[in-house]
C-alpha cells in the first residue's frame, strides 16, 4: 500500500511545487493567456459589427440598387415613349407629304387629261369642218352641175338673207 498512499513529506513537495507551478503560470502564462483570450474576443467582436455594418450597407446598396435600376426602366420608358412619337409625327408626315404630292401629281395628270382632251376635241372640230366643206363642196359640185338648180339656189339663199 505505499505506493497507493504517498508520504507525508512528498505530499508537501508535490504541494510546494504545485504553488510553485501555479504561481509561475500565472506570473508568466495567465496574462498572455488571458491577453490572447481577450484580443480573440475582441476580434471576434470586431468581425461580428463588421458583417453586420457589411450587411447594412449590403441593405443599402440593395435599396440603391433598385431605386437606380426603377429609375433607369422609367428612362427607359420614356425615351422609349419619346421614340414612338417621334416615329409617328415621322411617319404622319411623311404620309402628310406623301398625299401632298399625290394629289399634285393627280392635279397634274387631270391638268395634262385636259389639256389633251381639248386639244382632240379641237382636231376633231378642225377634221370635221374640213370634212364638211368638202362633203358640201362636192354636195354642191354634184347639185350645180345643172344650170336651173344653180338659179334655184340663189333664189332660195336670198329669200333666207331677206328673213334674217
């Protein structure tokens, strides 16, 4: 049982020893111990109200984000709105000239149309008088031949001057 149950004398040494172990780690190893322990906790906390200012500003520019990206689709939609009118007063316009000058061309082509209408009907006017006078010249050749019809004629046009 002596190696179960130690001496008196070597419980004290052990108990000596013991203070003196203690004592040396806590002139020595407690402060920086308790230093590193406390700088851990520190930057720990540091990290922690670092993700959460990160977070915020996360938050933020999120916010930023959107109020950018609705203010760009409102541009958007107005340069998109602004193109569309643009497109058409263009486009009216161009159908605005376009009819312009159609109907000038219209106008036109009517002025040509009667221009050449009357210049036929003045030939035809021309061609039918010339064919008159030569139907009535040979109407009359043909009726004058003879020298009794010749009198008769005169007689018959100067009763009708003497009326009018």
């Amino acid at each position: 049982m002596g190696l179960v149950m130690p001496d008196t004398g070597l419980l004290i040494w052990m108990v000596i020893t013991f203070l003196i172990v203690l004592m040396l780690l806590k002139k020595f190893a407690w402060k920086p111990i308790l230093k590193m322990i406390k700088e851990r906790e520190d930057s720990i906390d540091s990290a922690l109200k670092s993700a959460e200012r990160a977070k915020d500003e996360m938050r933020t520019l999120q916010s930023d984000n959107e109020k950018i990206l609705a203010q760009a689709r409102s541009e958007r939609d107005a340069m998109m709105k602004e193109a569309r009118d643009m497109k058409d007063s263009i486009v009216g316009e161009a159908k605005g000239k376009a009819k312009e000058e159609a109907d000038k061309i219209l106008a036109a082509a009517r002025e040509a149309i009667q221009n050449e209408k009357m210049a036929a009907i003045t030939e035809l006017k021309n061609q039918v008088a010339l064919l008159s006078i030569e139907i009535a010249e040979k109407i009359l050749k043909h009726e004058l031949s003879d020298e009794n019809k010749q009198k008769e004629l005169i007689g018959n046009l100067l009763k009708d001057v003497k009326l009018n």
